[in-house]
C-alpha cells in the first residue's frame, strides 16, 4: 500500500493493514471474484471512477496513461455528484484509504484521485 499525506492507495485482493482508517473502493465495478460479505472497505464510492467512456479509451494501455490521467482529473473537478467534495471532506478528517481492483497501481485512477486529493487537502 502506498502511503503519503494521509491518502493512500492499495489493492482491494491485498491483505489489508490494520490502520484504522476509512477504506474507499474507488472502482466503478465490483471487484471480480469478491464476495461482498468479505468487502475489506468501508464504502464503495462508484461515482469517483472514471466515466465509462474514459474507462475504454484508457483501457489500461500505459501509453494512454498521461493523456487518460489529464481527462480523468477534468472529470473529477466536475463532480457533478459531490462524490469527490465527500471524499476531500473524508480526507481532511485523517487517513484514507483507496482500494482498486487495478493490478498497476502506478497507472491506475486510484493514483490519480489520490494525488488529487493530496492537492485539495493540502489547499486548506
């Protein structure tokens, strides 16, 4: 799990560390293979993934990463649904956490909504 000004990220098949913290699925769909009885996350917050359509443009191709990152951070800064505005709020309280099924985190849209949140909590 990567760590750092209390956003972190991991995935949602890894063990989870005992931190105390909110635990936040941030994928649009439910992780395969995972019985929701056994969910390691508190809550599932849908709404703060990529649009469909951004999701099949990327399509987990690391050449379209820098250019699915840009659209996706336009997304975000939309929030139409107060999604995000909910999840900076979370953050500014303590510690989060962000669960994706992705198997890169490095490329993935919970990196990008980390960052993005380190950004809007550091803003004060």
């Amino acid at each position: 799990m990567a760590r750092v000004s209390g956003v972190s990220t991991g995935r949602v098949y890894d063990p989870p560390e005992p931190s105390g913290a909110p635990v936040v699925l941030v994928d649009r769909l439910w992780p395969r293979g995972l019985a929701k009885a056994n969910a390691p996350f508190d809550r599932w917050a849908k709404d703060v993934a990529p649009s469909p359509a951004l999701r099949t443009f990327y399509g987990h191709r690391p050449e379209r990463f820098a250019e699915f990152a840009r659209r996706y951070r336009a997304e975000l800064r939309e929030d139409p649904t107060g999604a995000v505005a909910q999840l900076v709020a979370l953050a500014r309280s303590g510690p989060v956490v962000l669960l994706t099924a992705t198997r890169d985190l490095e490329h993935s849209s919970a990196e990008v909504l980390a960052t993005h949140l380190r950004r809007r909590t550091a803003r004060r």
